[in-house]
C-alpha cells in the first residue's frame, strides 16, 4: 500500500508524528489524534482495507483531524497515519 496525501498544506520544520490506530468494524469516520502541530500540516493515511479515504472538511486543529472511508471498515481495520509539518 501507499500512503495517501490527503491535507496539501506546509508549514515549519519540524519531526513527523506517526501512527497506527484501530478502526471500530462498520466505521465510515476516523479521529486520529496528535501532539500539537503548526496550523498547517500535512497528513497522510493508509486504511488496511480497499476504500478510498479524504479528510472531512473543517476538521483539521493542531491537535487532530477527522477522516471518512468510502467502505466501511471490516473487521481487524487499521489506519496508519503520518503527520508532516
């Protein structure tokens, strides 16, 4: 799998945060939390199963951000993630 760009905004340099969280089976939504970033940043995401995966307008703060799936996930779903700034 390859990493999705799903926020195109940049900002300072600074260390990526990374992750891999659990998906509840049938979800269509996915807060993924992090320490606090600039107000710009870059997130990327990789959900285990075939969706199709976008970041829900309005949801992106310096400290989370909110992604939909296009299929609900299966059982055993993950998403890992990447925060750049």
């Amino acid at each position: 799998m390859s990493w999705v760009l799903i926020a195109p905004t940049c900002s300072a340099d600074s260390v990526p945060q990374s992750g891999k969280q659990s998906i509840a089976q049938g979800a269509t939504t996915a807060t993924i939390l992090f320490d606090a970033v600039d107000a710009t940043y870059e997130l990327f995401a990789t959900p285990n199963w075939n969706t199709t995966v976008w970041l829900l307008e309005g949801s992106m703060t310096a400290t989370q951000a909110v992604v939909r799936f296009g299929t609900p996930a299966p059982a055993n779903a993950i998403i890992r993630w990447e925060i750049q700034q």
